[in-house]
C-alpha cells in the first residue's frame, strides 16, 4: 500500500524531491506488510539499530509497529539512552514509559555527569594533557550513550587541543563524524574528515581510511552530491565488514554506492570502479538484488534492470538514510538507461523503445521530450512517424575545431622546443644538486 503524506520522525532528510523539469515531487510513505524488521535491524549495533527501527517502525503495519517499539525501548533501557527511550515510549502512547526507571536514570546519569566533570577539573588543575584528553572524551561518550549528541559533540571536539598522537587526533575525528552524521552537520562531517585524512600515519590502520570513506560517502549521499558519493563509496575496501556497523553496515555501503553510480556514472566509469572493483564486488555480494541490477544495466538489459529496481523500491524506501533520495535516483537512473539506449543510433524506433522499456510511446515521448529540453539527448522526435532522430554533428565544423587544436598544439610545442635549444644554448642548466648549478655563462 501506499499513503501520501508527510515522513515521520527518526530519519533524515526532507521529503521533496526534484525533478528533472525542477517540480517538487512528494516521496510516498509506505506501509510494508512484509518487511522483516528484526533481521533488518540485526545489522545494526548501537544507536544505528535504534534511529533505523524509530524510522521503520512507521512505516510498518500496528501490530509490528508497537513489536518493533518495544524492542527499541527495551534496547534503549539497557544502554540507558534516555532520549530515545523517551521517543519511543512518546510514539507507543501513554502509559508505555517506565517512570520509575526514567527517573532512576536520569538520577544515575546526573550523577555520573557530575562525577565525570569533578575528575576533568582535577586534570585541568594538574595540567596533564592526556588526563584531560581523556577525561574530555569520557564526558562525550556518557553524553552519546545518553543521547545528547550536542553536549557529546562539544566534549570530543575539546579533546583536539589535548591529543599528543597522530591515534588521538584520528579517534577525536572519528567521534566527532559520528556524532555529526546523526545531528545532520554534514560540513562538519567533511572538515572532520579531511582533518583525519591529513594526519600523518593514518594509513597504518586500514580500518581508519574504510570508515572515513563510508562517512564521507554518507554525508555527500545526504547532501544530494551522488556522483561524489558513488566514487567515495565504490572506494571503500571490503574489510571493514561489520566493524562500522553503529554507523552504517555493509550492506548499505553496496546498495547506496552502486545505486549512485547507477545515477551518475557513465558505462566506462561504472565499469572501472563498480565492476572492475574486486573489492565492491566483494561488497555487492551482501545484495545479490543490487548486483544483478548492476549487471543488467550495464549489459543493457533496461527492461529487466528497472522491474528489479521497482520489486526494491518498497524495501529501499525503508532506509533511514535512502529513503528520501529513491524517487530523484531512480529518475536519474532511468534517465540515464534511455540516454544510454538511444546514443548508438542515429533513428530509434520509439515502438520497439517502449517496448524495451516497458513503456507506452506517448509516455516515452514525454520522458525523451523533457532530456531533450535539458540537453541531455540531441535529437528531435518525428511524432507522426513515432521515430527519435538524432541530430547530425556538422562534420565541417569538427573539423575546423580539430585542424585549430592541432594548431594550437604544434604552436607551443615549437615555442617550448625553442626555449629548450635557447637555454642550452646560453648554458643555463640546472642539475640534480645545488652546488652544481649555473646559470648563465
């Protein structure tokens, strides 16, 4: 089934998508009859596992809904998460919250608040750089676990003026990624990012490159920057496995990259970095689906390709970080297939195109009338004889464009060559080392 309407809480992003005329498109909310969300979730770890559920939870049917609410809450309580013990209890209705055991937390973590800051002005009074390093991150993971995301994003960011180690500075970077992938900051995913990646002696632990670029990934996907994200993504090495599965698990790595690069890549490229990949292949594993809709589309089998997109769709539209994004990807995607069938030829039978895109003509007509307006297609549609006919590059003028390219090739090279014979002429050389140099005679 399917309910317009607006998206619920617990995930990202907005609902409007654009499209390629520039009209906003509402992204449906769906209702899955069938989504198993308990394997779904066993992906997962940390607070990953409970923002994903407090996203899929609303878009499964009552009874499941108010299953998969009480898994959150009893997930929350024994990481004594109180914020999103209290989301969820809010969304399972009154009398669903613990008031006793809230209250009880809250004492329990007021308190080790209390104790955590004490122990972090004795290090300041003692000016000891790593106690305070330390005592400044405690303060952000207890700030974390307990969900407030801001007061931990300001303790791990105090801890860079302490870290006496390239480690440190990558740990610190790390945290404050995470942390800023879930409050939405995406700049300061991409700052802490670069800060990581320009750190001497990062590449000591392979783990730390994996996890900076499925980040990065996240935050560009986030930001709508898909062929960026493609490229990061399709570049993450199959070895993290499932140690970055409090942010993103593998599955997700392959299934967003591939259908990024899907969107954005031409044939070479998504042969190059997605096929020729030994180690996104290895990723793309996890998704049997994803992949053979990667084959089919790079084998030109549009029509079998996009009906395995549209069976994915409901399940892509239970992603937290995906969801918003699936309708303008699955535009691009299509977009790019007709570009991609039509560019061989110089006519196409809009018959046989539709069929091949199990399509009718005046619906493809409309699709080919609207790249064509964009530029992406150079042709012109004879609607009367139901044919799409390319336009004919004039051959004069790519002619006269090569013959002054060459020229203009040949012109520095000959002035370059001249240089070279009048500094060899005049004896101005310069050598391998210092004290051997001349200049001039």
């Amino acid at each position: 089934r399917l309910r317009k309407g607006a998206r619920g809480g617990g995930g990202g992003g907005g609902d409007k998508q654009q499209s390629l005329a520039g009209k906003k498109t509402e992204a449906p909310l769906i209702v899955h009859e069938s989504f198993d969300w308990e394997a779904y979730a066993a992906n997962y770890r940390g607070h990953a596992r409970t923002r994903r559920l407090l996203f899929v939870m609303e878009r499964l049917p009552a009874a499941a809904r108010a299953e998969c609410l009480r898994d959150v809450l009893s997930e929350a309580k024994g990481a004594e998460d109180v914020a999103t013990y209290k989301a969820a209890a809010k969304r399972l209705g009154s009398g669903a919250a613990d008031e006793q055991w809230l209250a009880a937390a809250e004492a329990r973590a007021a308190a080790r608040t209390q104790k955590l800051e004490a122990e972090l002005n004795g290090y300041r009074a003692d000016m000891i750089k790593e106690s305070i390093r330390m005592g400044h991150n405690d303060l952000g993971e207890h700030h974390y676990e307990r969900g407030d995301l801001q007061a931990a994003f300001k303790c791990f960011v105090r801890t860079r003026d302490y870290c006496t180690s390239s480690k440190h500075l990558v740990g610190m970077c790390l945290s404050v990624v995470r942390v800023s992938l879930e409050l939405g900051s995406f700049l300061h995913v991409a700052n802490y990012v670069q800060k990581a990646e320009a750190t001497p002696d990062k590449d000591a632990e392979p783990l730390v490159q994996a996890k900076l670029g499925a980040a990065m990934g996240l935050a560009n996907l986030a930001q709508k920057k898909y062929r960026l994200a493609a490229r990061t993504l399709c570049a993450v090495p199959a070895e993290i496995g499932t140690s970055y599965n409090d942010v993103i698990a593998p599955q997700d790595i392959a299934t967003y990259g591939a259908l990024c690069a899907l969107a954005t890549f031409d044939r070479s490229e998504l042969k190059a970095r997605v096929l020729n990949s030994v180690s996104f292949r290895a990723l793309m594993e996890l998704v049997p689906n994803v992949r053979e809709v990667v084959h089919d589309f790079h084998s030109s089998r549009y029509a079998l390709c996009l009906g395995a997109l549209a069976e994915l769709k409901n399940d892509l539209l239970m992603d937290l970080h995906l969801a918003e994004h699936v309708e303008e990807l699955y535009e691009m995607i299509r977009h790019r297939a007709l570009i991609q069938y039509a560019t061989p030829f110089s006519s196409v039978d809009l018959e046989r195109m539709a069929t091949a895109f199990h399509t009718g003509v005046p619906e493809l007509m409309k699709e080919l009338a609207a790249l064509i307006g964009a530029g992406k297609i150079k042709a012109r549609i004879d609607s009367q004889g139901r044919v799409l006919h390319r336009n004919a590059a004039d051959q004069r003028a790519v002619a006269f464009q090569k013959a002054l390219a060459a020229g203009d090739s040949y012109h520095m090279q000959a002035r370059a060559a001249l240089l070279r014979a009048s500094l060899l002429r005049h004896n101005v050389v310069v050598s391998g080392k210092a004290d051997k140099r001349r200049l001039g005679s």
